[in-house]
C-alpha cells in the first residue's frame, strides 16, 4: 500500500498550519492562498507530519488514502 493525499482545494481557508507542518508536501498558491499539493505519493517517512497535518486542518480539507 501506498500512501496517498487527497485535497479539497475549494474548501481551504488558507491557514497554512499544512505547510508550516510538510512543506515538502504542501504549499499555498500565490495567487489565491489555497492549498497546493507538491506530492501525491509523499515518502513514507514523512507520514507522522502528513497525518498531523491532517489532523490539524481546520476545514478537513486534506485526506489519505491507501493505494
């Protein structure tokens, strides 16, 4: 299994805390502050920081899935 991130584009708030947890992995768009996904298939080493990013969106906005 792989692990793979899912997000709601639409739905963000821009509050940036997925960010300031992967910055590998997300980043905000310049031109309307919403979420940018960098990696679908992020290394398994960086899931702790995936799943607290999860975690901590306020909108729910990101998910994981397994492949």
């Amino acid at each position: 299994m792989v692990m793979k991130v899912v997000i709601e584009r639409d739905r963000c708030t821009s509050c940036s805390d997925c960010v300031l947890s992967v910055p590998e992995v997300f980043d905000l768009d310049d031109r309307d502050a919403k979420v940018v996904l960098l990696q679908v298939h992020p290394s398994e080493d960086l899931r702790p920081n995936v799943e607290r990013a999860v975690d901590d969106c306020p909108t729910n906005v990101i998910h994981l899935v397994e492949e």
